[in-house]
C-alpha cells in the first residue's frame, strides 16, 4: 500500500509540476461539432492558445492532417524549440462512426490513445480542440485554439474560450502561441 502511496505522491508532483491543467472530479463531456467532415478538417493548422502541457514547449506550432483511410488521420505536429524545429508524427482515429468528431490521437506505439475532441470548427478560418482523461479522483485536461493562418480575430478567440469556459475550463491558464512571421521563418523554409 505504502508503494501505491509514493507512485500516487510523485505522479502528482509530476503533473503539477509540468504545469498541465490537472483539476479534481471527473471529465466534463461537452458537445462536439455537429456533423463533423474530416476531409474539410485536413492540411495545415495554426496554433493559436494552448492550455500548458509538457510535450508542446515550443513556438510556431502547426498541425498538419492527411487522410490515410477512412477514419484514420495521419497527425504531424510541428514546433520550433530554442532554433530547432522538432515534429512528431501520429495517428488520430475516429472511434465511433456516428460522432466523427470524437477521435482519440496516438504518437508512440504502445502509448494509449489520448482524446482529441473538435468542439468548434467552421473549417476555414478556426477550430476548438479538447481533451480530457480521467485519472480516479482528478482529470487532465489540453485543449487548443487553431487557425488556418498564423492569426486570429480576438472576438474569434473570445467565441471559442466562452466555449471552453461554459464547461468548466479555466481560460486564464492558455496560452499564447508566437506565431511571428519573422521569429516562425526557419518553419517556412
């Protein structure tokens, strides 16, 4: 019992630490985008607010979605760390054909899956990612603001963080992406 103990003790430190959004209770289970089209959701995405996590530490994020089969998306994330540009490559699958817009992403082989949730998107210009895992008394929550462009109109944000806020998520805890065009330059090269 007493190693259940320190292995609970220390993964907490861990999360909190890591300054990822760890909040008591169970995961809420908000609405997702109606009707959601994959095909419409593909190419590049910019990342315009993220809540904090500890395997997205850089700027200049960007996301880029190809089709591999029917409900399965490749996933290639992108970031610029201290001059360097790091990418991780994965897979998002839809779980239930009758909620598209509920998938679950992995990156490692063995990893579990964690939840990628559109929750608001109207394809051309934003989308509202999130997602959530239940761990016992507490719940981590990652969710991100996106952009086909390197920007977003503040009222656009705004629209998506009251989504975020009307199921109990703490928008003062995002934050911003850079997404300079001259400090993002070694992205586009």
């Amino acid at each position: 019992m007493k190693t259940m103990q320190v292995i609970f003790l220390t993964l907490m430190v861990v999360l909190v630490t890591s300054a990822q959004v760890l909040k008591s209770g169970k995961c809420p289970t908000p609405d997702v985008q109606a009707n959601f089209d994959a095909s419409k959701y593909l190419e590049k995405w910019y990342e315009i607010k993220k809540l904090p996590n500890p395997f997205q530490e850089g700027e200049c994020s960007t996301a880029f979605y190809s089709l591999k089969s029917p409900g399965v998306i490749e996933v290639l994330n992108s970031e610029l760390l201290d001059g360097t540009i790091n990418f991780v490559v994965g897979t998002a699958t839809v779980k239930d054909s009758s909620d598209p817009a509920k998938l679950e992403v992995t990156f490692f082989q063995g990893t579990p899956p964690g939840p990628y949730w559109v929750l608001s998107t109207d394809y051309e210009a934003h989308s509202l990612v999130y997602g959530c895992t239940d761990y016992v008394l507490f719940h981590l929550e990652y969710s991100w603001i996106l952009s086909r462009k390197p920007t977003l109109p503040q009222e656009t944000v705004e629209k998506l963080e009251g989504i975020l806020s009307s199921i109990g998520v703490d928008v003062n805890k995002m934050v911003p992406t850079i997404q300079d065009e001259v400090y993002c330059s070694a992205m586009h090269q």
